[in-house]
C-alpha cells in the first residue's frame, strides 16, 4: 500500500513539473484529476464497506479427529461497486486446549453478488473447533486506503472420540448378582430384579453368568436384567490439561467415551460429573443411553482447564464428602495422590480409580 502511495505521489509531482513548463490544458486536467481520484476512492470504499456482509459457516456439526472439514467464508456485496480486495483475518482454534492458529484470505466483493470460498480444516485432538474472523479490511481502488473493520463471525464444530473398548470387568456394586431365590418371572419396578435366567449364548458377558446356578445345572446359566442396577455410579472426570502435553487429556475424552459405552451396555445406572472452572460447581448428568454420553462430552468441550491435576476430586470431595454411590475417578496419571483400586483401561498416562 505504501509502494502505492509513493508512486501516486512521485506520479503527481511530475504531473506538477510539466504543468509549469508547458502550461498545457490537458495536463491541468490530468492534475485535477489525479487530486481529485483518491478523494473518490476513499469515500466510494467508505461507502461500501458498510454494505458489505462477511459470513462464515460449517455444514457438519461433529466429526471425527483428522477428519477435513470445508469452512465456507463468503462476502456479500450489496452495492453494485465491486471491490477488488477483501482481506479476511480468522483465528481456527480448539477452544478447551486454547492453541490457535491465523490465517488470511484474500477475496473479491462482486457487485450484488455473494462470494465464496471454501477452506479445510482437521483436529488432532477432541474438542470443540472454532473458525473466528476477528476483522476483516477492505481496501480502495486505488489501493491507497483500507478500512479495518470488526468481526464477530463465527462457525464451530465438535471433534468427537471414536475409540469403543470393553472392560471385562469393574468391581461396582454387588446388586445385580441376585441369588436364585431373588429371580422375578416378570418385571417389575425394582431396579435390581432379573426378568429371566436363560442357557448361555456365545458372546454373553462372563460378569452376567449365575455361577451358582450353573454349578447345580452343570450347565452356564446367565442372569437378563429387566432394568439397570439399582446402585448409583458416578463416572468423575478431571478437567484438567497438561499445556506441554494435550494428548493426555484427548486420551482421557476418548477412555470415558469408551467406559461410557461400556456402562450403557451393560444397563448401569450412571452419571458423568467433573468440577466447573466457570461456576465453582459439580456438574452432573444423568446417562440413559448413547445420545446422553454424546451431549455430555459435548458440555465437557465448554469447560476450561482447571489449574492443577486433582482440583476437580478436591472440590467433589469437600462437597459430596459422603457421597452413596460407586465412585469412578477418571484423570491424569501423574496425580500420585489418588487412592483406590486402579482398573486398567489400557493406558500408561490415564487412570482409572475405583473409590
């Protein structure tokens, strides 16, 4: 732009020199209008600049990690000026990991037209994906002049886990593992009664087996539920990011999807809860089935970081100090105050904790 303006200004003083010398018509012309044209191309660019509507938008609302997605930026001219320079500046980042990155797009604004142009974005890691355009600046014809103008478009899509693994077993409550005397031949409303027992089928869960049963058969029995456990478990995730290494946290998004599904397979009663930064709180959420984990892990992607591994468990311990359910500690590592019995969820940097 300045390269512009100095060979504006180097043009016009010669402009000037021959008008002296040769005192000539046209040259006295030429000079009128070359004051006179950048006065008119900066308020024609005024004029339009406020006519000018810059969108952003995604068409899918989740994906998985490393999947491209197209993010449309599109201006809209609703003058019937062109515009030959629209620069954009956006920032795409994973909001609960903080890290972003800046881009720039050069467009034009057509008259009476909608422009666009589509750009390609992944994640590494889950989370939620944010495309802001911070500002955008419109430059003149001439290219002397530009406005800087403010934005506050944004579009956004979720990166959702997709690894589903089953546990073979956790040490939750007994209830569930009903004696033979406690079989109901109906459902009923008790939450712990079975509906039926039936002859084993290749693929039944081992921990749905009624051992007593089958010794006395001599052949493998195995337990349907009529409806989940009676006895509450409280799958507790710690909202806390190591800066220099995020890929611990993702791994702890995709093993609670995994123990999530694992859970609902099985019928258990469960709700997912973590402590809130923002609000000072536990935030709970009661899981009946896949839509429910999805919508949670979706909530956790609003939460921020919290300042060290073990603040979200000392919060919940000072607030549900006497808490009656099974409690599941999912967290960090490297958090060598956490006591329980450890179940392996197949990581060496995530635990899991029985409490």
């Amino acid at each position: 732009m300045w390269n512009k303006k100095i060979n504006y200004i180097s043009l016009l003083i010669l402009l000037g020199g021959a008008l002296i010398f040769y005192h000539h018509y046209l040259l006295l012309i030429m000079m009128i209008l070359m004051i006179i044209m950048p006065i008119v191309s900066y308020f024609l660019m005024k004029y339009i600049a406020d006519r000018i509507k810059i969108t952003v938008s995604i068409e899918k609302i989740s994906v998985g990690k490393e999947i491209p997605v197209d993010v449309c930026f599109a201006v809209q001219n609703n003058t019937f000026i062109p515009i030959e320079t629209v620069k954009i500046n956006s920032i795409i980042k994973n909001t609960f990991y903080e890290n972003e990155d800046k881009y720039s797009l050069i467009m034009t604004a057509l008259p009476k037209k909608k422009n666009e142009v589509y750009m390609t974005v992944s994640g590494i890691y889950c989370g939620r994906l944010e495309v802001k355009i911070n500002e955008y600046e419109i430059y003149d014809f001439l290219g002397m002049f530009k406005r800087n103008i403010k934005c506050f478009e944004k579009a956004e899509f979720y990166i959702m886990p997709s690894k589903k693994q089953e546990y073979e077993k956790f040490n939750l409550s007994p209830k569930g593992n009903s004696e033979e005397d406690e079989l109901q031949l109906s459902k009923g409303d008790d939450v712990s009664q079975i509906s039926q027992i039936r002859d084993y089928i290749p693929g039944d869960r081992l921990s749905n087996i009624h051992w007593k049963l089958s010794s006395k058969k001599e052949e493998m029995q195995v337990k349907e539920y009529s409806l989940p456990f009676s006895e509450d478990v409280i799958l507790f995730v710690e909202t806390y990011i190591d800066k220099e290494n995020p890929l611990i946290f993702d791994e702890i998004i995709e093993v609670l999807f995994s123990i999530g599904n694992d859970l609902i397979n099985q019928r258990r009663k469960f709700s997912v809860a973590w402590a809130s930064v923002m609000n000072y709180e536990i935030n709970y959420y009661e899981i009946n089935n896949d839509d429910d984990l999805i919508s949670v892990i979706k909530s956790i992607y609003y939460e921020k970081s919290l300042e060290y591994n073990g603040a979200g468990y000392e919060l919940f311990d000072a607030i549900n100090s006497e808490v009656k359910a099974t409690l599941l500690y999912l967290l960090d590592g490297s958090d060598k105050k956490c006591q329980g019995e450890k179940i392996d969820v197949g990581s060496e940097r995530v635990v899991l904790v029985c409490q």
